[in-house]
C-alpha cells in the first residue's frame, strides 16, 4: 500500500485515529482550503470595514474565525471597532498635557474612553500618570490657587520669586510646589503653612553655613495648573515666567507684588534716600513690572540690563525716594501675611519723611 493509499485509509478509519493517539502519535489534519471568490471577497471587505462582527461574517460565508481573520490581514482591512478607537491627535495632546495633573480615571472619563484603554495608550506613548493615592500622607487645600485673592495672590508672588515648581522628579510625577526663606523668616513659612491648610513639617537645614527653611508641598497637580492659569507661574520659572493672563483687580495686583518684592525684590536705604529694586531673568515679566509701577505711582522706574558673568541677562526696575515712598506705601496698604523686615524699611523712610515735612 503506497504512502496516499495509507493516509485515506488513516482518515476513513477511526479506530486507527484512536489507536495512533494512544500511542502518543497526533492525527494529520484534514487540509480543506476553500478558495475565495470575488464575491466573498467583496462582501468580507464590505462587511469587515464597516463593523460587522468576525463571527457573523465567518457564518454568512461558512468559513471559520480564523479564516476571516486571516483574509481581512491580507487584503489589509481595517476593522471598523478598531478604526473607533484610534486616538486623535487632540486626545494625546491631552493625555500628555494632564498626565501629570489628573488621575487616569479623570483623564478616561473626560475622554470618554475606559480607564484601560486610556493606560494602554498612555503606555505606548510613554506616559506616566500622577497618582493620587502616593501624595495623600499630608493634608492640604487642593483649590487654595483656584480663583485670585489677595491672600493667594501674596503667596503666589512669594512661589514667582523664593519658590520652585517641579511636576517630575527621576521620571516620578510628584506635583511639588515650594517655597524657601532665610530661617529667620520662618514665621511667615508658619502663616503660609495654616493658610493653605497643609500639616506637614517645614524643613529646616543649612546652604554654606546659612540657616534656610522650606515648605516642600507634594500631589498639588491643581495648584501647579492654576498657578499658570492665573499668574502665568511655570516649572522653571525664573525664564518663563510671563505677567499674570487674566488682569488683576487692584488689591490683587497690590498683594502679588508684595509677595513679588519679599521674595526677589529689596527695600533699603541707599545714600539716605529710599530705593525698592525688583530683579528676574524674564525680559517680559521684567516690563510688565515696569510698566505696573509706572501705572501705580506715575513714574517711570529705572531700568537696567546685567549681562557680566551670567549666562541669562537680569533685569532690575527700580524706584527711588518719593516714588518708591508712594509704592511701599500702597503695598503697605494690603491687608495680607507678610515679612515685617523688608517693610519696617519702608515705614521707618516714610515716617522720617513726614517728620521732615
């Protein structure tokens, strides 16, 4: 019996399927390789691009799933399931924009896409999400930044000069905002501490011998966005900080600056007379400083570009005498926390002043 006599007797003989399988021998499969017409063709095409399921397909041309599958890879169709649920560019914009912001779960249900499906495309465009769950050891306001008010606007001033902003750490969202003074401003750490409602510990420490504390605020995702939002405050800030967005009504405007002026600014008595200075590395926050004190005192303050020995150029706008007597003592005004040394400058000049007059 030749080898093709052999296997149709193997496939007519189910005895001998069995025997072979006991001894641990698997039966060859049966080929029955149908070829496709054009009109199975048409219609796989037709019904595959437009959704319908593989399994009805396979039963209206009695073929298997697999078959279908197969087919559709070779032609290079697309499922219409498949095709749905592509992202558009908008939406990975989205995702890379609030990744480190908002939860997984947040971003899904603004999508309007599954969680799973949501960190599955974040994977493949490596992204990692901020989790909120790892930064809930400390209490604390998560809305403080939400809407400007002088109390926010003061600190806010305080975070643009003395503070950081750090979304990421070794490839770990952290959402940090920060805030470090000479130690003995701690107090005002203190006040800031019970405004926006955090009870964690102010850390003290030491830069070449100097006493220094911060505030090291972690999981703020909403403060880092508002404070962009309202202020135009950025990771990195002390180049890419911009004037605030929105206008400022005048108390608002009043209590930035006086943040502003505690944390990079000085007040100081230079050659007997008054002198407040304001110095950053962004040129258009440096003219819009500029321009805002001109506005507050009706005056144009000096303007100087320092460029020796720094990569970035400063810009310092300052004030003198009766100019920036009038300033300190609008500032002066605000009913907000503040350091009392830088101030105690001011009204001792003004008083003096009086005095004289």
């Amino acid at each position: 019996m030749n080898t093709a006599t052999k296997y149709i007797s193997t496939q007519e003989n189910p005895t001998n399927d069995r025997k072979d399988s006991q001894k641990g021998g698997k039966p060859m499969p049966q080929l029955n390789k149908k070829p496709w017409s054009n009109s199975e063709v048409s219609f796989l095409t037709e019904s595959y691009e437009s959704g319908l399921p593989v399994a009805q397909i396979a039963t209206e041309l009695d073929r298997s799933e697999r078959s279908i599958s197969g087919k559709a890879h070779c032609l290079g169709l697309v499922h219409k399931t498949f095709t749905e649920q592509r992202y558009a560019a908008n939406e990975d914009q989205y995702l890379k924009q609030y990744s480190l912001k908002k939860t997984a779960q947040v971003i899904a249900n603004a999508l309007g896409r599954s969680i799973g499906s949501v960190r599955q495309r974040a994977n493949r465009l490596g992204i990692r999400f901020y989790t909120k769950e790892k930064n809930t050891q400390y209490q604390k306001n998560h809305m403080f930044f939400d809407q400007p008010s002088m109390e926010n606007c003061y600190i806010a001033g305080l975070i643009a000069s003395d503070g950081w902003i750090r979304p990421v750490s070794s490839d770990k969202p952290i959402n940090q905002v920060g805030i470090s003074v000479a130690k003995k401003d701690i107090a005002i750490l203190k006040k800031l501490k019970k405004k926006v409602g955090y009870t964690g510990p102010i850390r003290e420490y030491e830069v070449d011998g100097m006493p220094q504390a911060e505030l090291r605020i972690n999981g703020v995702p909403q403060w880092i966005e508002d404070l962009d939002e309202h202020w135009g405050i950025k990771p990195q800030k002390s180049l890419t900080i911009s004037k605030p967005p929105n206008q400022l009504d005048r108390l608002n405007q009043l209590a930035y600056l006086v943040g502003l002026i505690e944390g990079d600014g000085s007040i100081r008595i230079n050659n007997k007379t008054l002198e407040i200075t304001y110095a950053t590395g962004s040129k258009d926050f440096a003219y819009w400083i500029r321009d805002t004190w001109q506005e507050l005192v009706e005056a144009v303050p000096g303007f100087a570009v320092y460029t020796k020995n720094r990569k970035n150029p400063a810009y310092y706008i300052t004030l003198h005498g009766s100019n920036a007597r009038k300033l300190c003592h609008l500032l002066m005004g605000t009913q907000v926390t503040r350091m009392n040394r830088k101030c105690d400058v001011s009204r001792l000049a003004i008083s003096k002043f009086s005095l004289k007059n």
